[in-house]
C-alpha cells in the first residue's frame, strides 16, 4: 500500500490506522473502568452505585470490545493481503509449470495427479498434504519413491 512522503510517525499511523484505533479503544475502555470504579466505590448505598456501573461497567466494555474487534480486523486484513500475495505467486508458479520445458521429465506427475484418489484429493488435495497426513490410499509416496524424490520438511 503505497503512502505519501511525509513524517514517519504520519506515514505509520495511515498505514496502522485500524491498530492506533484499538489501541487507543483500549486506553479509553481502561480510563472509563478506572473512573467507573472509583465512583463506584466512593457510593456506600447500592442504589447509588447502579449509575456508575452502567455507564462504566457497561461503557467501558462496549468499548473494549469495540478495540478488540478493531484488532482483529486488522489481523484478517493482514491475511487476506498474504494469502493474495500466495495467490498470485500460485498463478504464476501455475503459468511457468505447464510450460513444455518445464514438463519434459515430470510429465508422469501431471498424469498421475488427474487419477490419484478420489475427485476431492485430485482437484483439492496437495502432494504435501497427502504425504504429512500418511494418506491411506498413499499414491504420492509411492510415486516419490519410485521417481527417487528427496522431501525436505
């Protein structure tokens, strides 16, 4: 995401924008508990202390939760630009392995990954995924072994 020149604190606060918002979501959820708190506890009758509880009992979590939802949309935020990027180095690792140089030699993996397993595991299923789970059916290991491959974990 490309920023404007400008101040390094300026520059980090546009790019974390939503994490500056929930942190700070947080400080005001604490003062609100803190404050709630100490009027709460200078009010002897229950009575008394009922407005203190819902304005910063209940304040202070609406807010809280407010910071933690921010948090959290900034997490997501970040997965889905790295699963992008993982997307877009998939596409192109797809574009550069169907090339005929790239095939002479491994052609017998792009015809056995059309028949291994059933229609799940070939269109969905990886050659890691099937050898870390010790896959029954065990297709991939087998033509590894038999190709002589060196898996590296």
């Amino acid at each position: 995401m490309p920023v404007r020149e400008g101040p390094r604190g300026v520059q980090l606060l546009k790019l974390f924008w939503d994490r500056a918002a929930a942190v700070t979501c947080v400080g005001v959820a604490a003062v609100v508990f803190i404050s709630g708190w100490i009027s709460l506890s200078a009010e002897s009758e229950a009575g008394d202390q009922i407005p203190y509880i819902m304005s910063g009992g209940i304040g202070g979590l609406f807010i809280l939760w407010l910071g933690t939802t921010l948090w959290l949309s900034a997490d997501l935020r970040d997965e889905w630009r790295k699963l992008d990027a993982l997307d877009e180095s998939v596409r192109k690792l797809a574009e550069t392995s169907s090339a005929p140089a790239v095939l002479d030699g491994y052609r017998v993996l792009t015809e056995a990954a059309t028949s291994i397993g059933h229609y799940p595991v070939h269109t969905q299923g990886t050659m890691g995924g099937s050898i870390a789970h010790a896959d029954p059916s065990a297709e991939w290991c087998v033509l590894s072994l038999a190709l002589g491959a060196e898996l590296v974990v």
